[in-house]
C-alpha cells in the first residue's frame, strides 16, 4: 500500500482551505483521473463530505461523518469529536456491544488513529472471544457413498442401482460443521476490516483470525442480501454472535455499499461513517431505558398533516408522512417531538432545513407540543436555546422549536457508572431532561 503524499486530519464539521495561510492544501489539487473526480464529486453531491477544487487548492469540509477516504495522493481522515474511553463506552452502549479489553481504549485519538480502527478493533475482541468459545456448529445433510457406513442407508439407491455394486453404500448422515452462513460471514467480515485499516498491527491479527477461519470455512460474497438472510436465521443460539455481526453490518454500510433497497450507494475508497446513526441510536436505547412511565416510539408517523389533493394528484402518489426520530407518548397522547442531530448547535450554527423540518414536526400538534433538537456537545456551558414559531400579523405563539444540548461526557458518565439506586435516579432525571428540559 503506497504512503498518499497529503494526509489531511480534521474534525466534524471542521473546513480547511488552501486559500488560508500556512494550509496544507494550497496547490494540492486532485490527480487527472476521472474515477477519482467522480468519487469527490459524489461525496460532495451526498453531504458525506465537501471536496472541492479551487484557484488555490482543494477546499474540505467535513460534516457527520468520521472515518478516512483517499482520494489518489490525498489521504483525508475525519476524526469525532470525542474520543478515547467515552467514545468506546457510548460505542458500546448505543449498539449493545459487549465489553470486552480493547488495547486501544485509552489511546484511541492518536492522529493515526481513524474510527474505523475503533471498530475493527472491537470486531478483533468479539470474534476472538467466539473463537476461544467455539464456532458455532450447525447440521448440514450428506449424501455420500462410504465404506464404513455412517447414519442411514440410503436402500432406495441401492434398489435403484440394481443392488450393492462396489465396496460402498450411499449413506445419508448429518455432521455439525463449522461452515455455516454465520461463521462464512465472519470470515468476510474480517477480509473487509483488513481492507479498511491502515494500521498494520492491527492488520495482522485480522490475517491471524483468516487462518484460523479458510481452512474450514469457505467463502462467500458478502452483501445487504446476506446480511438479511443471516439476520432471519438468528436466533438464541447464535445470540453471543450479535455484537460481531452488528459490526460488520456498520462496516459494510460505511465503505458505500448500502443496506437499504433504495439507496444503492457507492464504493469508496475508503471508509465514512454517520455519526447521525450511533447518535440516533445511544439516545434511543438510553430513553427507552430510563423514561419511566412514557412510550418512546422511534420513527413515529404523523399522519394526516400533509395529504394530496386528490382532484389534483395525477400520479396517484401516496401523501408525505413525516417522521421525526422520537415521539413521547403517554396514554397514547403524544406529550414530546424529538430529533437528534449530530451536529453541535452550540459552536455551529443552525441550517434553515433543520429548523423548518423541526416547525412542521411542532405545528402538527394541538396543544403545547414543543417540537426538540437533541444535539451533542461537550461545553459544560451550553444551554438550551427556544425559537418561537410566531403568527407573522398578530403576533401570536403558535408553537416552539427547542435546541437542547446533550453532553455526551455526562452521559457517558451516566451509562458507565454501576447500577445503584442513586445512579439509577440520575439516568431517569437526564432522561426527563432530555424529552421535556427542565423540570
């Protein structure tokens, strides 16, 4: 693997020009090769991340997405804004992975370092640990002629091939072997992984977990349909493989290949990840969790609000139902409208989409509904923000938009501390705060 001649490290979020003074990227442009200006045009085109080429040199400007992509001599690594231990607990938590000794869980955030080997790191923890278990073993039925006879004798084949014509019978038996779906995926699982770290150490104990594997397990092609079918044959018996296969299923999706029927995607060079999804997730996990006596519902349907005319829709198409992350309900009354979203609204400004998606989401409701922006930061100081949805005449409150700041290092606090009665009260309180502010 040849060394890219610009290595370029930045946060969330974060720009850099080559128009600024001192930077890296004044004069760097990309190599003239059309693949990989249709890949930076790409990225650009779906806000995974902005490259663009200018009079003074590229311009990169990240936004929820962390990993690295390389972009011919342009090697560009997005790094999350927290890290080390926090990142690994709320990590784990958001996506019930199990806690197992990473080596690098103090030391994640050296430069060299990408998100990606965060994850690969626990996927190298998870499938070892299943190794020194045992793969999991499933019944495979073969027909096969045998000396020595083994499970049931197949009489109708003899009869068929006018009785016993060689020193063997036809037997039908069943072996437990380890070359079944699930450990076929694992094996994939770490040729990708392999493929997407930079980091040779770890590299090599990816290669020693291959060869443990290729000797009994085959290949296969691992796509979105695979992971489908493995995920419908799952059950309690393969429970402790879940953490391993959740990995995999993000790695996969963060090189390009999508998980979703509609969206196809693309193959990077590389590895991105949205952060917007283990947000998503850590905040729905820790609410479900901890809001007692309330109904967290993910992606809830507000239906009803915008529907065609139906003298004038000549597509005959289905009216928009929007959908924010959480909805809060009580005695199926809807009390609370959240959405998370990963971008730290404290330090950055807040886009018009944001903030129009998060007024319908309020108007849709009769009654003192606030519509909220769960967003993370890691300001001790930062507040919650209210923006008043006004009758533009008469001056009216029709309705409130809500930017509530969610202190990631608190809440990490919070998951990582042993379960005792008086932590058990701090969940609950953060997790009132978080759906309904101050109380």
């Amino acid at each position: 693997m040849t060394t890219p001649r610009i290595s370029i490290h930045l946060k969330e979020w974060e720009n850099l020009s080559g128009s600024e003074p001192g930077s890296r990227l004044t004069g760097a442009l990309l190599e003239d090769n059309d693949e990989i200006k249709d890949v930076a045009r790409e990225l650009s085109k779906t806000g995974m991340l902005s490259v663009l080429e200018l009079r003074e040199g590229l311009s990169i400007a990240a936004s929820s997405y962390v990993g690295r992509v390389t972009l011919g001599d342009v090697q560009i690594t997005i790094h999350p804004k927290i890290s080390g231990a926090p990142l690994v607990h709320l990590l784990r938590y958001a996506y019930n992975l199990r806690d197992l000794t990473l080596l690098t869980e103090t030391g994640y955030g050296d430069e060299k370092q990408g998100f990606q080997e965060l994850l690969i790191h626990q996927l190298v923890a998870e499938i070892s640990e299943l190794v020194s278990r045992g793969l999991y073993r499933r019944y495979r039925r073969t027909d096969q002629n045998l000396i020595s006879p083994r499970g049931r004798i197949d009489i109708q084949r003899i009869a068929n091939q006018g009785g016993v014509v060689q020193a063997m019978l036809p037997c039908t038996y069943h072996p437990r072997l380890e070359d079944c779906l699930i450990n076929q995926v694992l094996l994939q699982g770490l040729h990708l992984a392999a493929r997407l770290t930079n980091d040779w150490m770890l590299r090599l104990q990816l290669y020693k977990l291959v060869n443990f594997f290729q000797d009994t397990i085959s290949s296969i092609r691992l796509d979105r349909h695979v992971l489908k079918r493995l995920q419908r044959e799952m059950d309690r018996l393969t429970a402790a493989y879940q953490p391993a296969i959740t990995i995999i299923g993000m790695l996969l999706v963060a090189e390009g290949i999508s998980l979703s029927e509609s969206q196809p995607g693309i193959r990077l060079p590389g590895f991105l990840f949205d952060m917007n999804l283990f947000f998503q997730a850590l905040l729905s996990r820790f609410l479900k969790e901890n809001l007692q006596g309330y109904d967290v519902r993910d992606q809830y349907k507000i239906r009803g609000m915008l529907t065609y005319d139906p003298n004038h829709n000549p597509q005959k198409r289905r009216a928009p139902e929007p959908r924010p992350d959480y909805v809060i309900l009580q005695h199926s009354k809807v009390v609370s409208i959240l959405d998370a979203k990963y971008r730290d609204l404290w330090e950055n400004s807040l886009p018009p989409s944001m903030l129009y998606q998060l007024a319908m989401y309020a108007l849709s409701q009769q009654g003192a509904v606030d519509a909220v922006i769960l967003y993370p930061t890691i300001q001790p100081d930062a507040r919650e923000a209210k923006i008043l949805i006004r009758d533009p005449i008469y001056g009216t409150n029709h309705a409130h938009v809500m930017l509530r700041p969610v202190n990631l290092l608190c809440l990490e606090n919070l998951i990582s501390t042993e379960r005792k009665i008086n932590i058990s009260r701090a969940r609950a309180a953060f997790a009132e705060h978080l759906a309904f502010g101050a109380l």
